[in-house]
C-alpha cells in the first residue's frame, strides 16, 4: 500500500478545511446552534417530553446527524469534483496509486472533517441544552460509520456530477428532506401508523434512530437493524465506487 500517496491526498484535502474554517466549520456550527437556540431553547421549554427525555435533549442527535449527512456529503464530492473540474485528476489516475489508496485519501479526509464538525456541535450544544450520553463508545462509532458512509456517497456524486449545481442537488433537495422527515425532531411512534411503515423506507431514519439509542438508550428502530442498514449502505456505496473504476465511468472519458 502506498501510504505516501494516501497521506499526500489526505493531509492536503484536510488542508483546505484550515484554509476555508468560515464555509466549512463555522457556517455549520452557527447554522446548528440557530436550530438549538429556537427549537431547543425557546420552543423546547414549552413542548412536552418524548420518552422522558426533554425536547431540547431528544433532538440534539437528530441535529447533528443532519449536519454530518450533508456536511460529509458536500466534502467528499468536492473533493474529487475539483481535480476533475481543473483536469488534475489524470495526474492522480496516472500515478503509481491504486483506487483503493485513492478512495481511501479522499473519504478518509471527508470523513475526518465531519467526525470534528459533529464533536464541535456536540461540544456547542452543551451551551444550549442539558443531555447525556448513555453509550460514548457506540456516539462515537455511530459517527464515524456514518461519516464514511455518506462521504463514500458524495464521492460517487463528485464523479457523477458535470456541474456545480449537480453538487447541490443531492444533498439539498434529497437528502436534507429525508433528515428533517428521518426523525430529526420527533419520534416516527408519534406519527399515524400508516405513516410509521411509510417513514421506515427512509434509510435516515435508521441513521437517527441508532444514533439517538448512543445517547438516551431509546430508538424508534432496534440498533441491530440501525446497524445493519448503515453497513449496507456503506456496501452499496463501495460497489458503485468499484464500477466506477472499473470502467472509468466519468473518470478517464
């Protein structure tokens, strides 16, 4: 394995966070922190608690998988959008460095950008509302296989996209509503049954719902099966990456 390679990718795409910290670390964290302060704060201290937990605590692991979702996403997909969009991306293909130590710069640097932006925005929230962590070890796994899951997915997007509006559509106009509709601000117990089975073709929800068990030890969904769906997602998104090498899809044509 050619860890020079890696570590060049890597350390360079972390490089450009340091130099970009208002669009990539702060925006999100300010965006968050508007959530906690209306819906955690304000509106929180007049709603009702959802199994026992308060309202303001129940939705901070619903707020910041939101963040990591769109976050990873965006990362990921720039990054290799970018050398595609200046033409050095031949340079990377030409070079002694297989696909694997490719995926692996790229995704490794996406991934680790939004494990620190969920640890800032949870370390935020602390500001705003009282909540506890039931389970540390399964927080901080949950996030980390999320991150790599959705950052191996805004790789796929940064190959597939021939525009930057292309970038945007993805994460914008799908994702985010599949988060906000997941179980972000509420339990999917609390929706008509019809609509519960509805919501569990929302692959989020499973996302959320383990997340949330990190925290408070309660989920809509059991973690097993939390578990399972985030490790098939993370196939489905290798095997795409895997036919895109393997036939060059956008990458050599």
């Amino acid at each position: 394995m050619n860890l020079h390679a890696i570590k060049a990718i890597y350390f360079f795409e972390l490089a450009r966070t340091w130099r970009t910290l208002m669009q990539s670390i702060a925006s999100p964290v300010i965006s968050t922190s508007l959530y906690f302060i209306v819906f955690g704060s304000a509106i929180g201290s007049r709603m009702v608690e959802i199994d026992g937990i308060s309202y303001g605590a129940f939705i901070v692991p619903g707020l910041i998988m939101l963040s990591i979702l769109t976050e990873s996403i965006m990362n990921a997909s720039f990054g290799i959008y970018m050398p595609k969009f200046s033409g050095t991306i031949y340079e990377v293909l030409s070079a002694p460095i297989s696909a694997f130590e490719i995926v692996v710069g790229y995704v490794g640097a996406a991934a680790t950008k939004s494990v620190i932006l969920g640890l800032i925005i949870l370390a935020t929230a602390r500001l705003f509302v009282e909540f506890s962590i039931a389970h540390p070890f399964w927080m901080v796994g949950f996030l980390v296989l999320t991150s790599i899951a959705f950052s191996l997915l805004g790789f796929v997007i940064g190959v597939w996209a021939d525009g930057w509006e292309k970038l945007q559509i993805v994460p914008m106009m799908i994702v985010t509503p599949l988060a906000f509709l997941g179980g972000s601000f509420y339990s999917i117990s609390m929706l008509p049954e019809l609509w519960q089975k509805i919501t569990l073709f929302n692959p989020v929800v499973y996302l959320i719902s383990g997340f949330r068990w990190s925290f408070y030890g309660i989920s809509d969904v059991d973690v097993g099966i939390s578990l399972a769906a985030t490790f098939g997602f993370v196939l489905i998104c290798l095997g795409a990456i895997w036919a895109i090498f393997r036939t060059g899809y956008k990458l050599k044509t």
